[in-house]
C-alpha cells in the first residue's frame, strides 16, 4: 500500500492512480465528507494459496479493511 496512489484518510476522499472512491458520505458531528475506497490487487502468485493478510504501518494512514472479495480457481 502505498499513500497517494492506493490508500488514504478518509476525510476529504478523491480517487487516486490505483483506488476509487467506493463510498462517501457526511459525518454528522463534522459535517465533513468521509469515504472508502476500492481496489484490486492481483494475487502475483497465482498459484500459491493466500492463507493470512497482514496490514503493518507505522505511519497514517492506517489501513483498515471493510470487505475483501476472493476468486478461487
């Protein structure tokens, strides 16, 4: 994941190179738009099963998944 390009905040949301946004909305204490974001990603190894994901920052934004969706071949 890379800041800019396929992750963000989610205040303030536009599109970037490799994520769209997905969903936005008003927050009622703000008043602010938030949103959340799409984006594919290709498995580079087909091949190999995905058995875990693991997402490890240690700057912002954090990444914080909402829905994954898989095929299985």
């Amino acid at each position: 994941l890379i800041k800019g390009k396929n992750i963000a905040d989610w205040w303030g949301t536009k599109d970037m190179p490799e994520a769209k946004v997905a969903w936005s909305g008003e927050n009622p204490d703000s008043h602010q738009v938030v949103g959340l974001y799409i984006m594919p990603w290709v498995n580079p190894n087909p091949d190999k099963l995905i058995k875990s994901i693991d997402f490890v920052s240690g700057i912002q934004p954090v990444p914080i998944l909402v829905a994954i969706t898989g095929i299985v071949k």
